[in-house]
C-alpha cells in the first residue's frame, strides 16, 4: 500500500496507537520493533481489541484483510507523517538541546496557546518513533505545531527534521550529555546544529539566546530573532530574584516590559522562559498574556518541584541529569537562602569514557560548597559511578556514598530531620524520586 494510499485511510481513522494495551475504538494499531519486543505479535489482538487497521512488516502475522503489510513499520510511519505535515502546510517550531527542552516546550505551548490552537510534543516523546506521532497529531484546526527533539547519537536531529520539516527552530542550549553516544562534546555541537542546518535549507527562522556564545558560533546563515540580557536583542530580560521562585522581567523590542513571577525553581529557568517569551511575542502574542501563562505555568513529573513535609521541603529535580544540569542546579540551590540544606545527588548516565571524570568534577565542587556555605549540613551521593569516582579523592565527613537508591532510603529512614531543605537530582535510571516517601 502507497503512502497516499495509507493516508486516505489515516484521515478516515486518524488515531494511532503503538501500545497494543491502549487500543481505542476505530483506531489504527501501528506495529513496531524494538530490541526486546516485536510489535506485529500483537497485530491480531490489538484488531480484537477493537482497532479498525493493524499495519505490520512480518507477513506471518497477516491474518486478515485488516492487516496491512509493509515493507518497515517505522519507515513507513515516519513517511506518513512527513506526507501529514506537506499536506496541513502548518507552521512547524521545532527545538532541541541538552537541558531545558521540555521546560521551554511547555512554556511555549502555554504562551501561544493563549492566541493560538497549538498541539505540541507530549511529555519527552521526542524520538524517532514520538516526533512522527506528533505530526500526526495534528489535524485541521492545528494553527501551530511545536516539535522537541531528543537526540543520543550523531546523526539523530537530522533525521527527525527530514520528517518534521521545521519552519522555525530553536536550541535551548548545548551541553555535555549522551557522552557515550556522541563520542565527544564536538559530536553533541555537530548533531544539535544539524536544526540549524535544516532550518537554513527551508530558508525558516532561528530564535536563539544571544549571551550563549556557543550558539553565536555555530549559528551561520540563518535568519534570526534574539533574546538575552544584551540590550540590542529582540526581546531581552532581566533576573529579578530567584529565592526560591524566579522572578524575571521582560522587555519587548518596542519597549514594554512586565514582570513575571513564576512557579520555576533556579536562575538556568531564566533562559527558558526568554525564550518562550520572545517566541510568543514574534508570534504578536500580548505581553498580558505572556505573563499570564507563564505565570500559571507549574513544573510537574520530576523537573523541579517543591514538595512540602510534615517537617521539610523537598525540591526534587530527578527527572534526568547530566554534568552541565547538575551543576547549574546544585549551584542554584547552594545559594538559596535556607537554613538547613542537604544535597542528595545520583549517578549520571550515557558519559562513556568521561563518567569517572565528569562525576569527580561533581564531588570537587560538592567539597568546596561545604567550605563555603554553613548552611549545608549534608552531601549523599548514591550509584555506582559516584562510588567509582570518589577513590583517592579526600571529602569532608559530610559527604557520605551509597550505592543505591535503597541504601539511601534505609539510612533516611533512621534519621531525624526537621526543618531541613532537601535538594534531590540524579538521571532517571536512579529512580531518587522514590526517596519522598522516607522524608517526614
């Protein structure tokens, strides 16, 4: 079957399911592969279940003429949505980056959505399977998309561009994450560029953060719109305060300016919403309701939340974690004006060759936060690469070394904390989310 062919069908049905379990009525299961499942097992019950098409690449699992065979399920999905997207000829935003990028996501889609009908990226579903997914999530009365792409290897971005065709691109920033998959810092700057290079070729436009030198460098060609605290940008901004809650103010390039007083934790949030900002404002998006939704807008699943005890508060940011986000979030956090402080720090994954020495970095800096700031009481560092890493390096009694999460939890659970501050952050494979549970 042709992609025009399935498309026909797709806009009868247009509701696609990977998830053989979440089968909704009239909706066409997709079959995928992945290292450890086979996705065209499940074709048949999925039909059972109530789906109205089943498409498949093993024609062993062709059991009726509501299985549709085709040559690769991904390829093929992935085709469809680039037919989806030639044919809507919506304006696509799409944008990437080492840390901030679903933050600066969702702050988007809240600003635009206040004018616009916006559909953006789901959570983090930001591959190769979730960028084609959210193509097809769009539909008629879609007046903007917004894309997010995520990327471990060379290579990456490149192709969910080709399947996006992004008119506008932004990168929130670059930094030292997917080491392992990357091969070196050089290879992340090449692959995130590679937007740059895609939105050059569709002659779109760049919105990019004026103060990040590395972004200057690598932006060559392309039509842009600034934004950072230099005065000659489109749209530039001010930190006002950022103890506990970021405090900023914005000014438009015509001059009005507002304050916004956000539910976002940390000074590194200030580029984010910048960047929001100057979107929704080129977007001719009102300044009012800028600042009203960003204002409204509240972290959730993991990315900087606060979370109040019986006797303490929790600032837990275990979403994810690499060595630029860790440091940006363990120094924003030493600095917080609290009387008790205490710094639970996990493992962070994919750095390859450079994971001993990016997590000795961290547990030399955490030594000189205790030299300098009275206020901290404790330092946990937990997993097996902190451990490795902490071998012949001298730290304060403060600092203690787990293992795992569950040692963490045992020792917790024997200590008496009251009004202590505890800052949380580690990759998600560490699962320190769970520690909220032992702190009364």
């Amino acid at each position: 079957m042709t992609i025009p062919e399935l498309y026909k069908l797709f806009l009868k049905y247009p509701n696609i399911t990977t998830d053989s379990r979440k089968i909704t009525e009239n909706s066409i299961f997709w079959a995928l592969r992945g290292e450890n499942f086979n996705g065209n097992k499940f074709a048949e019950s999925a039909l059972n279940s109530g789906a109205i098409y089943a498409i498949i690449d093993d024609k062993d699992y062709r059991k009726s003429d509501r299985t549709i065979l085709v040559n690769n399920s991904l390829e093929t999905l992935q085709q469809l949505a680039n037919y989806h997207k030639k044919k809507l000829n919506i304006p696509i935003l799409a944008l990437t980056g080492t840390n901030g990028k679903t933050t600066t996501k969702e702050l988007i889609n809240s600003v635009l959505s206040t004018q616009y009908k916006v559909k953006a990226t789901q959570g983090n579903f930001n591959n190769h399977i979730g960028v084609p997914l959210t193509i097809l999530s769009l539909n008629k009365t879609t007046e903007i998309g917004i894309v997010e792409m995520g990327a471990n290897h060379p290579g990456e971005i490149n192709i969910l561009c080709e399947i996006a065709e992004p008119d506008f691109g932004l990168i929130t920033n670059i930094g030292k994450a997917h080491l392992e998959g990357f091969g070196s810092f050089e290879g992340v700057i090449e692959t995130k560029a590679e937007l740059y290079k895609h939105i050059l070729k569709n002659k779109g436009t760049i919105f990019f953060n004026s103060d990040n030198p590395l972004l200057n460098d690598i932006n060559k060609g392309n039509k842009t719109v600034s934004y950072g605290k230099n005065p000659d940008t489109y749209l530039k901004g001010k930190i006002i305060s950022s103890n506990p809650f970021l405090s900023v103010e914005i000014e438009t390039f015509e001059g009005i300016k507002t304050e916004i007083n956000t539910k976002l934790i940390g000074a590194y949030n200030f580029e984010n919403i910048l960047a929001a900002a100057c979107i929704g404002d080129f977007f001719n998006i009102s300044v009012q309701n800028i600042k009203k939704a960003v204002e409204k807008y509240t972290p959730s699943n993991n990315r900087s939340q606060i979370i109040k005890t019986k006797n303490n508060t929790i600032i837990l940011d275990a979403y994810n974690a690499n060595p630029s986000s860790m440091q940006l979030s363990a120094e924003n956090f030493v600095n917080l004006n609290y009387q008790n402080k205490i710094l639970i720090l996990g493992d962070m994954y994919e750095l390859g060759k450079y994971s001993e020495e990016e997590h000795k970095k961290v547990i030399i800096s955490a030594s000189e936060y205790l030299k300098k700031h009275s206020d901290i009481k404790e330092i946990f560092f937990i997993g097996k690469y902190f451990k490795n890493a902490a071998d012949n390096i001298k730290t304060n009694s403060e600092i203690k070394y787990f293992n795992s999460t569950e040692e963490i939890e045992t020792y917790i659970q024997n200590k008496t904390y009251n009004n202590y501050t505890f800052f949380i952050k580690g990759s998600r494979a560490v699962k320190l989310e769970t520690l909220i549970n032992y702190i009364s």
